[in-house]
C-alpha cells in the first residue's frame, strides 16, 4: 500500500491570525496533528499543503515534507477541502508516486489521536467504502432546537417533538472536523464524503473540538490540558505527547 497523509495549511486565516502555527499547548498546533500521524505508523509519507513558506518551515521541523507551495487560487477563503486534496493528489502523481490510500488530517486538530488514525485505515479497507471520517454525537437532541424569530421570541425547528422525550429521539452525529481516510480515486472523483459509501469513526464529545474563534482557541487548551492531566485516560484516548 502507498498511504500518504495531507495536512492542509494555508497561512491566510482571519479570525485567529497565523492560526496552523500558534502555539498550542506547547508546540505549534500543527505539530499535534504531525505528531499523531507519525505515531500511528500509517503513513509512507506526511506532506503539508501550504502557500506559506513560514508554515512549510514550521512543517519540515516537525517532521513532515513540503514538496510543493499550494498555488494561491487554492488558499483563499473560499477553497474547499476536496479542492486542495485533489490538487496535492495530482502533484504526486507527476511526481511519479500514485498513492491508493489518502488521509486529510486538519491542521487545527490537537485531539486527533494515532489510533483513531489506525482504526480509520482499518475501517476503510475492511467496509471497501470510499471514505472513513470522524463524528461525534451532538450534546442535545437536534429535534428539539430552537431559533430565534424576527420578533425576537423562540420557535422549535421541529415543534412535532415539542412533548417527545429526549430519549426517544433518534440520536444525530456531526463532522468532528479531524480527520478524513479516503481512496486516491475517490478524492480525485470528487465523491462526496457525507454520503452512503463513507464510514464513521465515531469519537467521544469530549474529544472534539472546533478551534475557529479565540474563545475556541481557550476552551481547548483548557480542555486539552484537562485530559494530559487525568491519568486514568486509555490510550486510545490520550493526546498524544510526544
């Protein structure tokens, strides 16, 4: 197998300025995610995508390689994931390495852990499917929110379930926004990654993050150092701190 993890990196975010390498917990954030897939063993290569020669450097010293800057219609605020894996992709390819299993590992993913990394390969080979990504369930019943009304009083989304009780809903899973397994082909046929051919990874909520404002950023640094802390944590839960 030629399996290579892609780590997208742009040095262009706005709400947390210079976001893929402010220090995290101790190390640049992108580290943490360098870090898991080393660990995980999965990898022949570890390559970042970025049009950021300050990130790229950051990159190198982490362990990971940069064989090529990302063009810059591929680092604006509107690139979507699939774009820029497809692009790194292709690279490889004309550079003479056709890999058959691909990982997109977010830069901004310090709770990505090797085993969750190992199970996803597992579970993509084993089920045949496209992909095989993290979720994790949401902390409240989905068919229970509410929205704010131009009035400004409440409205149930689904007043249907306005007496149904919480455990009798069914319960709803979110994108975990960490990792992404997926075969070559399915990235560079652009096939969707939230549909029937993809299999969850199904991680605990304690162990999902999302890191877009600063108050994000505080919360999980807290939440981080929370867990480094618990010394019962199983290993296939624990950070990894190496």
């Amino acid at each position: 197998m030629n399996n290579i993890a892609i780590i997208p990196a742009r040095g262009g975010s706005k709400r947390i300025p210079r976001k893929n390498i402010k220090v995290f917990c101790g190390k640049p954030i992108m580290a943490w995610s360098i870090s898991a897939a080393i660990s995980s063993n999965c990898f022949d290569r570890i390559i970042v995508s970025t049009d950021d020669q300050e990130i790229a450097d950051v990159a190198q010293e982490w362990g990971a390689e940069v064989p090529f800057i990302r063009p810059a219609d591929l680092a604006d605020d509107y690139t979507d994931t699939l774009s820029v894996i497809n692009h790194a992709i292709r690279q490889l390819m004309l550079d003479g390495q056709a890999p058959e299993f691909v990982c997109c590992i977010y830069a901004t993913a310090p709770f990505v852990t090797f085993t969750d990394l190992a199970t996803g390969l597992q579970s993509l080979i084993q089920h045949s499917s496209d992909y095989a990504f993290s979720i994790t369930s949401f902390p409240f019943p989905i068919q229970r929110a509410l929205r704010l009304t131009d009035e400004g009083r409440v409205a149930m989304f689904y007043p249907e379930h306005q007496a149904t009780r919480s455990q009798d809903l069914e319960k709803a899973y979110h994108d975990a926004g960490q990792f992404y397994w997926g075969r070559a082909q399915a990235f560079l046929d652009r096939r969707p990654i939230f549909s029937s051919n993809s299999v969850p990874i199904v991680l605990p909520k304690y162990q999902v993050q999302d890191i877009d404002t600063p108050e994000d950023w505080q919360q999980a640094e807290l939440l981080f150092k929370t867990l480094q802390q618990i010394s019962n944590l199983s290993p296939s839960t624990q950070p990894y701190s190496g």
